[in-house]
C-alpha cells in the first residue's frame, strides 16, 4: 500500500506540518480525507482538461466514495492518470494512488468512515458546481463576497465541519464546548482559505481564477480574515478549555499562527508575501513550550 505520509508531503504544505501533530486514529484519518479532497481538487484545477471531462471525473470520484468498487477504481485511475490532468508530480503521484486511498478509507472505524466519505462527497460535489461556472477557458471569476464565502464553504468550511466531527467522535471531553466549536468550525475553515487566496490572488489571476475584487476594494476581505481569524482562535479556546489532547491543540493552532503571520504580511507587501522557514520553526517552538506548559498556545 502507498505510503500516506510521503503523499501528504508530496501535496501539501501547512497540512504537512500540522496533521503529524495528531494523535491517532485521528491523524490517520485526517489524512485520508486531506488526500481525498486534494483529489477532488485536482479534478477542479485541471487546466489541461476540458470543462465537462473536469465535471465527468468529479461525477465518478463521487460514485467511488457512495459505492466503492475497486476494479471500477483501478479502471479510472488509469484513464485519469493516462491523460494528465495537471502538471505537477505529486499531485500526479496521488492521483495514481487513488486505489490504495480509498482502501485506507475503508480501512477506517465505520463512525469516522462515515464522517470522511459523507464530507469527501459533499465537498467533491461543490466543487462541481464551481467548475460548471467557468468559461470555455477553464476561467473562473467570482462576483462579489457572498459568493467568495461560498466558495471557501465548498472547500474549506466544510472541513472545518469534518474535523470538528472527528475530533467529538475521539474527544468525550468535547461535549461542554461543543456548541462553541461547531459554531466557529466553518469559520475556521474558511479563515484559513481566505489568507490563502489573498496571498495568491496574482497567481491565481494569472491562471484565470479571479476570486477576489480590485486591490483598492480588498478592505473588507481583509476585515473577514481577521473576523474568521477571531473566530479560529476562540475555536482553538475552547479545545483547550475542555482539555482536548494536546495533539488537537497543536494541530489547530499551528495553522492558525501561520494564517495571522501571513495576513500580516500579505497586507503589508501585498500577495506574494510569505513567512520565512526560520519563523515557521519559531512559530512551532513557541506551540511547543506553551502545550508542555498546558497553556492556550493562542493566548502566549
């Protein structure tokens, strides 16, 4: 079987940083819906395909997860890796080893199973709906921050949702702060995907995804970061309020640090900007000593 950690790396970046800090059987588990979605999502960004055969493959992922049969996955790995839908290795590496990700899957508790594939499908079908918007090109343009909002749900708010299942499934300590964490879980989400697409909107316009409005209206794109961002830190709050593993803590907050440093960069230079490695490894020191020390590391 394919080695999940050495695709996590291979496509990922913040999430390859993060989700080793998980206990299992929940790092497992995040994962392979982390691979899952970064399928899904290479269908969606499949630049060298057209719009309906970027439609099509999102359509049979989703009949993969309702109805797994692996001799029909074997049989489309082949026809979608055959014909490249996108030019970057990892991803490619993947999407070859969609048999062995979705054996995993199986391999999980049926309660978490169930929490992966039920989120997998609602995120895979959404994602088809944003392909539906494009043009003959591939482009995409989004109107106005309704529709951005609805965008980040389609592929991140929904795995604020995901996790925060995950975490209440493996953490019974979680119930007195449940109505906290699943309030803020797609806020969370959605906080971290708009750093990401404020630091890449030049690059994403250059690909033909225009997700964000002119450089002089971005005001309030920032104003809902650091709203979203808020709401990520009460999230992580409550974690440690209830005493959730420290690993849940950890894996939270890292992303979070990362986001806030971003954003404050972002508005600063502009897109583009990005935090340095040695500030990463500061960042991850920091998270380090405040969990020996069984303190809020947002609140240090």
């Amino acid at each position: 079987m394919a080695n999940l950690d050495d695709l996590l790396v291979k496509t990922s970046r913040t999430f390859a940083l993060a989700i080793p800090l998980l206990p299992e059987p929940c790092r497992r588990e995040v994962t392979i819906a982390y691979l899952l979605f970064r399928i899904a999502d290479t269908f969606e960004d499949a630049a060298a395909w057209p719009k309906g055969d970027r439609i099509a493959a999102l359509g049979q992922f989703v009949q993969l997860l309702r109805a797994p049969d692996a001799a029909r996955t074997r049989a489309l790995t082949a026809q979608w890796t055959a014909s490249r839908p996108i030019d970057h290795d990892g991803y490619m590496e993947l999407l070859a080893e969609t048999p062995a990700v979705l054996d995993a899957l199986a391999e999980c508790e049926p309660r978490a199973r169930a929490i992966v594939t039920r989120h997998a499908i609602r995120t895979t079908e959404g994602m088809a709906t944003v392909v539906e918007r494009t043009d003959h090109r591939g482009n995409l343009q989004l109107r106005d921050v309704p529709d951005l909002r609805d965008y980040c749900y389609i592929v991140a708010g929904i795995v604020g949702e995901l996790l925060t299942e995950l975490f209440l499934l493996h953490a019974p300590q979680l119930t007195g702060v449940r109505a906290v964490v699943e309030s803020n879980a797609v806020a969370f989400g959605e906080a971290l995907q708009l750093v990401n697409i404020l630091k890449d909107a030049d690059d994403d316009a250059e690909d033909g995804r225009v997700f964000l409005p002119s450089k002089s209206e971005r005001g309030p794109i920032f104003a809902l970061a650091r709203e979203d961002l808020a709401k990520a830190q009460a999230y992580v709050a409550a974690l440690h309020e209830a005493e959730a593993p420290a690993g849940f803590l950890a894996f939270t907050a890292l992303p979070v640090m990362l986001a806030k440093a971003t954003l404050d960069r972002v508005e600063a230079v502009g897109p583009g900007a990005k935090i340095e490695r040695a500030e990463v490894f500061g960042m991850m020191a920091s998270l380090e000593r405040a969990l020996e020390a069984h303190e809020n590391p947002l609140a240090v």
